[in-house]
C-alpha cells in the first residue's frame, strides 16, 4: 500500500471529508487531495503527525505502513489532548480553552485579558495574584 493509499483510508476511517481533515492538520483541502494522489508529494513530519492523530491511526503505520493500523488502548491514552483529558473536566473550561486555540495568535493575549478583568470584576481579586497572596 502506498502512503497516499495510507492516508486515504486512515481519513475515511475516521470519517473525515479532505476538508474535515485539512482543517484538523492546519492545511488547505486541497493539500489533502495532494497528499492523496497517486503523484501527491509526502507530506511533512509534522503534518503526518496530524493527520495520525486527527485520524487515530498508528504514525509508523501512516509514515511506513509498518505495525498496526490503529491505535492500541494504551497507545489511544497517551495519545489525549491535554484539553481533552479529565484535567479539563469542566465543559465551559473546555469551550473556553478550544475558543482561545483556535483564536488567531494576535488575539490570544487580548482575550486573556479580557477573561482576567471579568474574572477580577467577579472575584474583587487581583489579575495574577492567588487568594494567598492578597
């Protein structure tokens, strides 16, 4: 099976459109077309990784076509986004935390910022000092 064949089928095993899958890896859909042609480049490390993890396959498997197809249980723990873990078990923390990723890198700092005034209107504490320190 050839890597473009390999990407092909570990996208529609996830169920994923070229465009579901260009946007979970930070790429155009028609990179993932290219990807997937019979004459498409390889993609880069970086962009196997995404698409490894965007898909839930295994990255050797993708990038070599060596092991396993899908993920062992224990390889799919270790393989949670952070976000995703029980860490953030809140789903509002969840929303805010994925609105903040997904804000473009200019508007990161803004935001933050915002949260920390509402949070200090709401809480009368100061931004960045813990309830110890007052």
């Amino acid at each position: 099976m050839t890597p473009q064949e390999r990407i092909r089928l570990a996208r529609r095993h996830a169920g994923l459109s070229q465009a579901a899958l260009g946007a979970a890896v930070g790429v155009q859909r028609s990179a993932v077309g290219h990807w997937e042609s019979q004459r498409g480049k390889f993609p880069s490390v970086a962009h196997l990784r995404g698409i490894a993890l965007a898909t839930g396959v295994q990255f050797e498997w993708l990038a070599t076509g060596r092991g396993r197809m899908t993920l062992s249980p224990d390889t799919e723990l270790d393989s949670v986004a952070a976000a995703d873990a029980l860490l953030v078990e809140d789903p509002l923390e969840r929303r805010l935390l994925a609105a903040f990723r997904e804000a473009p890198a200019r508007a990161k700092a803004p935001i933050v910022e915002v949260v920390e005034q509402l949070a200090e209107l709401r809480t009368g504490r100061p931004r960045g000092k813990p309830p110890a320190a007052r």
